[in-house]
C-alpha cells in the first residue's frame, strides 16, 4: 500500500482522520529566487517539498504524517537585485505562518514541525520561536533540512563542506529531483562568491551588516555548481531524506 502522507493529495475527511491520529505535520517553508545561470528560481521549493514528501514516506507506516503545502516565498531581499524573486518582510513572513499554524491547531493536529529549505529564513523563523509558542498551543519545532544530516554532507563534497547557493549540493540535488530544468549549457559560469561567512564582508561578520547577493557573486551562485553531478545528488538526496527520517521517528522530539 503507498503512504499517501501530502496534504495537497487528501481529502478534508482523511485529514481529519490524520488530526485523530495525533499526526505529525510536517511545514515545508522554501523561497522563490533566483539561483544563478543555470537553475530554475523554484530550487529550495522544489528540493524541500521534494525531501519533505520521501522523508515522511519513508516513516509513515510506523509514524502518522502529512506534509503540509509548502510556503514557497520567503525571505529573500538579498537576491532581489537579480529579479525572478519573490521576497516577504518579517511582519508579513511572521503573520503567514501564524495564520498556517492557527488553522493546524483549529483542526485539532498537536505536532507541527517546519522544515526548511532555505538559508535566509533561518534566523527569521529563530526569532519567531518564542512569539509561535506563546500564541499557539503547538508542540512546535524548526529544521533546515540540510542540517539535520549536515556532518554526513561534507564527505561527499570536493568543493564545500555545507549547502551554499545554487552550488554542487543544490544543482547535484536538482540533477535528480529536476533534471529537465537544469541547463548543462550554462553550469562553465555557474561559480562565485564563497567568502568565509565571518570574514569581512561574510554574512556573520562582527558588526554584521546587510549585504545583497549582487556585491559578492556576480553570477548569484555562491559555490561551483561545475563541481555538481547526479550521481552526487543522489547520495545527497539520499542522506537529507535519512536524516529528516531518523528525526521524524525520534519520538523525544516532542518531549
Ligand atoms: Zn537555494
């Protein structure tokens, strides 16, 4: 029998049965932006709705999911001056989500997880922690799907250690889950940027400061995407999917 875990898939009667059930729901939060010469803008939509559907798959004969439609905008100014991008501001970002997480808990669901897809909505969806516990009754946690397996990541990498920005991981990742919508033709100018992210300039740099894609990669990618293969984004995919998995079927999480 095949899990039917996506919520966009069930119909109202299922998902109550799901709410019943104490069902895990999984939140994909992703970004609409753009992601260099040679990839589509839909990437971390694509890629996080992508590990959230096999993660959740992969565990629901023994763990009650479903996995929510994915947010597929999300905090994004830093890529706006390449166009193709759609980006929220906090309070709008902030008042979105509540509004996901209020109908959740009106249909009776305990358990949300939000799994994200993209680097700049992390510190955002950090700082919304605190206001989303104080004014839902959730058992609510946060991911970036590439850190919850990031340690395993780095082995499988020539150029990087970690995700980057439409970079070996990320196009590696798409040559399976999209391979139609990378083009081959563009990946000998699919490189730039990867300053150390607390050197001047970095993104964590002490005092930090706003920078915009545009000042450090001309291209919008910041890594190699020469260095990507299917081959590797299959292992990629394969280690997200697994540790996505292995916290979905940790039953202290919600302890
Ligand atoms: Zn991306």
């Amino acid at each position: 029998m095949p899990q039917f875990v996506m919520w966009k898939e069930l119909t109202a009667e299922d998902l109550r049965a799901k709410a019943a059930a104490n069902a895990i729901v999984v939140l994909p939060v992703a970004s609409m932006e753009q992601h260099g010469p040679h990839l589509p803008v839909g990437v971390d939509t694509i890629l996080c709705e992508g590990v959230c559907k096999a993660g959740a798959e992969m565990v629901a004969v023994d763990v009650p999911v479903v996995v929510a439609p994915t947010l597929w905008c999300g905090m994004a100014e830093h890529h706006m001056a390449f166009g193709g991008t759609f980006t929220f501001d906090i309070p709008t970002y902030r008042a979105v989500l509540l509004a996901f997480l209020k109908s959740l808990e009106r249909h009776g669901f305990k358990r949300v997880f939000i799994v994200n897809g993209h680097g700049g909505n992390i510190a955002a969806l950090n700082s919304f922690l605190p206001d989303f516990a104080r004014e839902t009754s959730l058992k609510l946690r946060a991911a970036t799907y590439f850190e919850l397996a990031a340690s395993d990541l780095a082995p499988v990498l020539e150029d990087q250690k970690t995700v980057h920005h439409a970079c070996e991981v990320e196009t590696s990742m798409m040559m399976v889950l999209a391979p139609s919508l990378v083009k081959p033709d563009r990946l000998p100018e699919a490189y730039g940027g990867v300053a150390a992210s607390n050197a001047p300039g970095g993104w964590y740099a002490v005092p930090a400061r706003f920078r915009s894609f545009k000042e450090f990669t001309p291209s919008g990618v910041n890594g190699d995407a020469r260095r990507a293969s299917r081959q590797k984004g299959e292992k990629l995919l394969a280690i997200c999917v697994e540790g996505l998995a292995a916290t979905l079927r940790d039953a202290k999480l919600w302890n």
